[in-house]
C-alpha cells in the first residue's frame, strides 16, 4: 500500500494503475473499478493542467471525474480550484500546498476506497519478520521436548493459578476492560452481570436487570450469550439467549447504567455482538438465530441497519480493520463480506465446517482466525487466507469430537488459545503444532470458556462448579499483586504508570482542596517524592539561543519533539521509533531550508501569544506568534502559506480531528474562526466569549468543539453547524475564579470529559453537560503554570512556576507524588529556571517533556528497567505541605 501510495504522490500515475491492476481487475467488484477509474482519470486531469491544456482538464472533470463528486465533494472541488490559476505552476500558494493537495486527497480517497473493498483485506501491509524469543525457540525445538521450554513459557503464557472466583450460577461470556487490565465483566445462565476486580478476587458489582421482566413475561427468563466492553471501555453490550439486547454505560466509579435496551432486537437467540465504528459513529453488530445481522448506534439505540442473505442462524460477526465492512458466518458454514455503503454482501465462501463457528482477528487486525465443528463434529482451528478466501494453515491438537462449541482467543498477536478436552491448549500462531496443553490445576469442563486480557499476562477459563479460574505469566502475577496492595479502592486497576499511596498516622495535611463539594484541607496520605535517582532526564541539545519555549508537543507518532520559543520553531526526531531519554535525538532543520519563523512585525512581543497546532499526520503545523498565521510543511520546512494579519492575533489553534484542512482560531478579540486553509476560506466566526479565547478542543467521536478563555468561560460548539451548544464559567463553591488568566483545555480520551488548566485550578468536566465533577485547587506550591493528561489518561502531570512538577491521580485530582527539581534543573546552571509548559508523550505513559524559562526542553521518564515510576515514600516534600 505504502509503495502504490508513493507512486501516486510523485505522479507516476500510469505506472500506479499498471501495479493496482495486477492485484484486482475492473469487474472484481465497486469499489476495484472506482480506484482504477479515479487513478487513470485524476492522472489524465493532472497531467492536463502541467501541460497548460485547460480545456482537456476540464472536459475530464466534468465528464470522467463527475461521478467521483458524490462520493467526496471536497476532492472534486479542490480539483477545480486547481483550473482557476492561468499557471498553476507559478502561483506561489497552488505550488506549494494545494497541488501536492490535491494528490495527496485523490490518495486519501484511494485508501479509502481500498480499504472498504474485502478483497484487500490482510494485503495492505508487508507482514512483520518476528523475531521473539519464545517464538524462534518453538520454530526450533523438537515437538517432543516442549518441557524444555517450560521455565521460558511462564514468561509469555498464563499458566499460573493465581485466583479463583465462585458464581452463584454458571459464568457463560466474559470479557476483560480494554484498559483496565484487572477488571473482568462476567455474564451467567440466569442473566447476571458482574464485574470482579480479579487482582483482590472482590466482586466489585452484580446487576440483573432480567429479573424484573421475567417476573411479567416467562418467556424472557434467558443466558447471557455474550457480553463485550465497547474499544474504550465506557459501554459493553449484553447479547441474551432469548432475544434480548443491551447496552450499558460504564463509570469510572464501577457503577454501571443501563443505556437503551431491546426486547426484541432479533426473533429467537441473538448469538453474537461486535463493537465497530462507521462514519465517526460507535455502531454495534448483532446476529441472531433468525438469520439477520442488524448494526445499532451505540449512543441511541436506534437501529442503522439490517442485512438480509444468510440462509440459516448466524453465529458469528467480526468487523474488519477499515471498518467500512465486516464478516459473518452462519451455522450452514457459509462466510460472507458485507459492505455498509451497499447493504450487500461483496463476497461469499465456505468455512471449513458447519456449526456454531467463532470469527476474530488478531489484536492487530491482520490476521483472521475461525474455530468451530466440521461435518463430523470435530473441531477445527485455522487461520484464514484473506487474500485467497480460503484455509491458509489449519492447527493440529484439536481432532477428538466435543459435545459443545470450543471457544478460542489470540494474545499478543502471537499466541492462540482454546479450550478443549478439559484443557487449555495453547499455540504459536505461525506453528501448526501445540506448544503446550495445561489443565489448570483440574476441574475444567469439557469445552471450557477462555478470555486473554488485552495485553495477554492473565487468562480468565470458566471451570466447574460455577467458577472462574484466572491464569497468569509471572508479569501478570505481579501485575495483581502490585494492584492489589497499592489501590486504595478494589475497584480502581493501577496505571500502566504504578502509583503508590502510603496510609500512616502521622500523614502530613497537603495543601490542596479536593472536590466536589469539599473547601478544606483533607488529609490525602503522605506525599511523595521522586527523585532524581529514580528518573532519567534528557536535556535536548540545541544549536541556537531560545527564547523561553512558549509552546510544546510530541508528534501524534511520538518520535519527535516540537517546541515554539518565541517565534521560532525547533524540532528533534529520534530515528527510532519513539522519543527515549536514553538517545540523544537530532535537532532536525532539512539542508538549504531555513528554519520555520513566524511573522513578528510590529507587534508588541509583551501582549504576543504564541501558539501553534500539529496536524494528526505530523505533516503540517499551523503556528502564530502575534503576528500573521503560517502553514507551515514539517517536512521541508517550507512556509507555504500565511494568512489573517492581525489585529486581532491568534492565541489559541486546533486542527478540526476528521479534516486536516480546517482549523479553529481562537482570537484576541474573544471570536473563533473556523478557517479552511486549503481554501483560504473562512467558513465560520463563533462568538460568545468576553475576553480572550485562551483554549480549543475538538472531540474526536462528537460534533464538538470546547473553548476556554480568559473570561473563565467555557463553551461547547456544535461544529456541524457551528452554532453555541453549552456555556459555563469556571468556579468553585458558585465562586468564579480570577479572569484574566489564561485557561487551557484537553480531552481525555474517553472523549467523555475534558481538563481545563487555570492558574489556580485543575477541574475534570463533562463533556455532554459542562459540568465539572472533580477539582482541585489551593496549592502551596503557587501558580500553576501548565498541566496535561499522561497517554492513558490515568494521571496529570502539572508544573508550577516555582519549578515543581506535581502527579495528579487523574480520577480523583489527588495529588500523589511530586518530581524533585533536581531532576531537570540540575544540568542547566545556577540560574533560576520553571517549567512553562509541559507535554506527555502520545503513548509511553510515564514519559513527559517540558519546557522551560531558560529555552531549555527537557525529556523525563522512569530510569528503572521496568518503564514504570517506583516511588521511593521516605521523604514528606516540604514545598507542598503546610
């Protein structure tokens, strides 16, 4: 895909349509004959408009390309723009930004197109050469001495009986929180569900929700069939044996409430559920014994669509990586592709038996699994070719016959698992042979359920007697110990970044208010220090004399760094793939490219505010510093464009999440500006705040956008009609905080809730209600000076302006730990220098840059071998203690 791409962006377009064409024909299906069509006669159109023939261009576009403008607007009308310059080659703005625009959207759509078509499934990216220990070792080994790998397997499968949990009835479904790795939902044969907290074997819920509809209608006393969290983990649907269908929303309090329900969403057993996402929408995917696969919206309930062919009950639903289609297979054992643009199914092919077959991809949508019974009732485990619709390697270990369906899961894009013959068999997904059978001690039943948390260091198997069996690697062992002892409340599963509070009777009182409802002191348990021993720090190097860095981010890949000091732009790139404070990074500037500058003239550099925002593919940077805005390309350095002289300058930037091209601009005049920069268009002005707008945030999964401002007001924008939604100000107690300071915003990335940053105030709010549900102010340690949510967004990292650097628990806004200024300050003299700004990196979680008054950017993170901060709680700091 990589390859076709490349082809295309530097114009070899007839060499693009040769190598797609070798891969699908015109008649295969659509969605290969739109490509091929959309590569020759964009090529056509192009290379038209570079020979200066205007008329050909435009007899393509109206003819050949016509078609293409119901499916994507934009690009037809960005390809017309193009034949409004006389010489598109010399026009300064289409040279350098809409020309190579527009290519790069005619890919977009491409992939889009691409990605949507079954037939490409598992070929659009060059498969990865393992080279992991365990596996090489079992490629090697001879199957007869297994045992000598067994001291090696305990580091990579769960084998180890590490708890048990009783049931009051027969555990049927289970599933592990997608982020949360202790927290197990479990559903039973008489419709209870549960949630346990598998690290202290605590029952953290129980809810049936049945009960009170069986003791008005008998005919709905029925099982859990499945149950599944949503990819975030804030809904899980409930499919029932007897028709019924659920959707709950889950807090972060372990409560759960239920959404919407169906008492009929399919006629009969609904036999499988599978969370997707279509057009920026959560959708959920249900198949059933009457024969219908029907997709609902996640939020409301109300039905999407209904798919109509298979010819017998439906067991199984997987979505597909693109999730622009999805499989699904029916007890007769056929197997069909179905689109959602068209409702029909694209493909269909044999499953290697009949029965109740199981579907799923590995965890890195690439490789496709099936397990069910073949014609003679035996079992059958296979990977399945996506490029030849057929059986690519079928697994050995699973021949004897089972009464019941056997139930498989994938671990770490490595590892396969099921249940059978009163064992757990385990195998290599690239070996064909078992690697290791274990029977958990005993007391299995024939077929028994299997469920891998997320990072597959523990393994949930449902065992007689109403039990659950959880199996761990010697990580996951101590995953759960570590848990268990250090959460001061069961139901909260530790950060990836491992927290631990201290309870002692002489516990200082830490000077800081926690909410809601609460003004006083509260007594939050010994405060502690990180230090310097404990952290290993990276002063970046850097060639020029910075200012003080006003502005800082990680790229969205995290192998680079960006800071603004004043108005100039200063990047580092690792070479590897992400940022680590055990290499230095290169301070990067592409040879004959001046560095990226903003405009500065005549501004007063007193009232300036600097700002700037990175687009989601790294490439483009929109940044101000008072003066005029630039576009600039982070590749070449290039300043492509600049726009909107001021007065009034820019304060704040966001680049709308599901278009690169349109960005919000807060103003100094208190107005937004919703500007398309491909355009140069100006589609919208919001207004609503007094004073300055001081912050932006666009939800990803919403039609929102958040803006702060100095007025200490917060709005919600609907940005599909760029009208005001909500507004609230920022206050504690109906007290309004201090205007005039600047406050900050950032989603969390349940896209649920948001943190705003005041200077003397962190608050968590909901998203859907503005309403703030946790805050924290009256620090001792001063003013704050910047504060971001960690990768996971299970902690805030928040610096002071006396130089120290604060970790919020980012569910309760409890501070527990501070990191000594000795860690970053050490290396940079004797002068006094704070952090201004601090960044998290996008997906190590303990992992924070920031930068500070001297000009200086400094990297942080845990110096053990584990990645994880290890608290040394000797020490009571006294900067944060009264």
């Amino acid at each position: 895909m990589r390859y076709f791409e490349e082809m295309m962006l530097s114009g070899n377009w007839y060499e693009a349509e040769k190598y797609f064409s070798s891969f699908t024909k015109t008649d295969d299906n659509s969605h290969s004959n739109d490509v091929i069509l959309l590569v020759v006669n964009c090529g056509k159109f192009l290379k038209a408009l570079d020979r200066k023939d205007h008329a050909t261009a435009e007899e393509i576009l109206k003819k050949d390309l016509k078609e293409f403008k119901d499916m994507n607007e934009d690009l037809f009308n960005e390809m017309a723009l193009l034949l409004t310059s006389d010489d598109t080659r010399k026009h300064p703005f289409l040279s350098d930004y809409i020309f190579k625009s527009a290519r790069k959207n005619v890919v977009l759509e491409m992939k889009r197109m691409i990605e949507a078509n079954a037939f490409f499934d598992g070929k659009l990216n060059f498969h990865n050469i393992e080279t992991e220990r365990l596996r090489c070792l079992t490629n090697q080994i001879d199957p007869d001495q297994t045992h000598i790998l067994l001291p090696t397997v305990h580091n990579y499968l769960p084998m180890t009986l590490a708890q048990t949990l009783n049931f009051s009835s027969s555990p049927i479904s289970m599933n592990f929180h997608p982020t949360k790795h202790t927290l197990l939902l479990v559903g039973t044969s008489i419709g209870d569900i549960t949630l346990w907290d598998v690290s202290s074997g605590k029952r953290l819920l129980a809810k049936n929700y049945m009960k009170s509809k069986v003791s008005v209608d008998k005919e709905l006393c029925a099982s859990v069939k499945r149950i599944l969290w949503s990819p975030d983990g804030t809904f899980f649907g409930v499919a029932y044996s007897k028709h019924v269908l659920q959707v709950y929303s889950y807090s972060e309090s372990n409560d759960i409430y239920l959404q919407w329900e169906w008492i009929y969403a399919h006629m009969g057993g609904i036999n499988d559920l599978a969370f997707s996402s279509y057009e920026n929408q959560l959708l959920l995917i249900t198949c059933g014994d009457d024969k219908k696969i029907k997709v609902w919206d996640v939020d409301t309930g109300n039905k999407q669509f209904t798919f109509r062919g298979h010819n017998a009950p439906v067991s199984s639903v997987c979505p597909t990586s693109s999730n622009q289609h999805f499989f699904s297979v029916s007890v007769d054992g056929k197997i069909k592709a179905w689109e959602y643009k068209t409702f029909v199914a694209q493909s269909n092919f044999e499953a290697p038996g009949i029965g109740h077959t199981k579907m799923a991809y590995s965890a890195d949508n690439k490789r496709l699994f099936l397990c069910g019974t073949d014609e003679g009732r035996k079992t059958f485990l296979v990977e399945w070719s996506q490029c030849k619709d057929s059986v690519r390697r079928t697994y050995h270990g699973l021949q004897a016959s089972s009464s019941s369906a056997v139930q498989f899961d994938i671990a770490n894009n490595q590892f396969l698992a099921a249940g059978h013959d009163h064992k757990i068999k385990f195998w290599d997904m690239d070996n064909v042979e078992p690697l290791i059978t274990i029977d958990a001690e005993g007391g299995l039943p024939e077929t028994p359920s299997i469920c891998f948390n997320r990072k597959g260091t523990l393994l949930a198997v449902v065992a007689n007697e109403n039990r659950i069996k959880i199996l761990a690697t010697n990580y996951g062992i101590g995953l759960l110990q570590t848990t268990n002892k250090h959460s001061a409340d069961a139901s909260r599963e530790i950060s990836e970044t491992v927290r631990k509070y201290t309870d002692t009777k002489d516990a200082e009182d830490v000077a800081v208010l926690v909410s809601p409802g609460v003004n006083v002191k509260e007594k939050v348990g010994k405060f502690l220090e990180i230090k310097n021993t404990q952290c290993q720090s990276l002063r970046l190097h850097n060639p020029v004399e910075p200012d003080e860095i006003s502005r800082l981010i990680y790229t969205n890949k995290g192998d680079a760094v960006l800071a603004l000091a004043s108005n100039v732009h200063l990047l580092w790139r690792w070479l590897g793939d992400e940022a680590t404070t055990k290499v230095q990074p290169s301070f990067t500037q592409p040879q004959d490219a001046l560095p990226m500058i903003n405009d500065v003239d005549g501004i007063n550099h007193e009232v300036a505010v600097p700002c700037f925002a990175l687009s989601k593919n790294d490439s483009y940077l929109v940044s101000a510093s008072g003066g005029m805005i630039s576009l600039f390309n982070t590749l070449t350095f290039q300043n492509l464009v600049t726009f909107m002289p001021p007065p009034p300058a820019a304060t704040c930037i966001a680049f709308q999440p599901q278009d690169n091209n349109i960005v919000a601009i807060g103003k100094h005049d208190s107005t937004i500006i919703i500007f398309n920069c491909q355009r140069q268009k100006v589609l919208a002005k919001l207004e609503g705040h007094t004073k300055r707008v001081t912050g932006l945030a666009f939800c990803k999964t919403k039609n929102v956008l958040i803006s702060s401002g100095a007025d200490t007001q917060v709005f919600a924008w609907n940005f599909e009609r760029w009208k005001k939604w909500k507004s609230t100000f920022l206050q504690v107690g109906g007290k309004k905080l201090e205007s005039l300071s600047d406050t900050h915003i950032q989603f969390h990335q349940d896209q649920l809730h948001f943190l705003a940053v005041h200077k003397n105030f962190l608050g968590i709010y909901e998203a859907d209600t503005l309403n703030c549900v946790k805050w924290a102010q009256g620090f001792l340690s001063g003013p704050i000076s910047s504060a971001t949510f960690s990768a996971d967004c299970q902690i805030v990292y928040t610096s002071f302006q006396n130089g120290m650097i604060v970790i919020f628990d980012a569910l309760e806004l409890i501070p527990f730990c501070q990191i000594s200024p000795n860690t970053y300050l050490h290396s940079f003299g004797s002068h006094f220098s704070y952090p201004l700004v601090i960044a998290a990196h996008p997906k190590k979680s303990a992992q924070f840059a920031i930068g500070l008054s001297s000009g200086e950017v400094c990297v942080i993170e845990p110096s053990n071998p584990t990645g994880q901060w290890d608290f040394d709680d000797s020490k009571v700091p006294d900067s944060l203690v009264e």
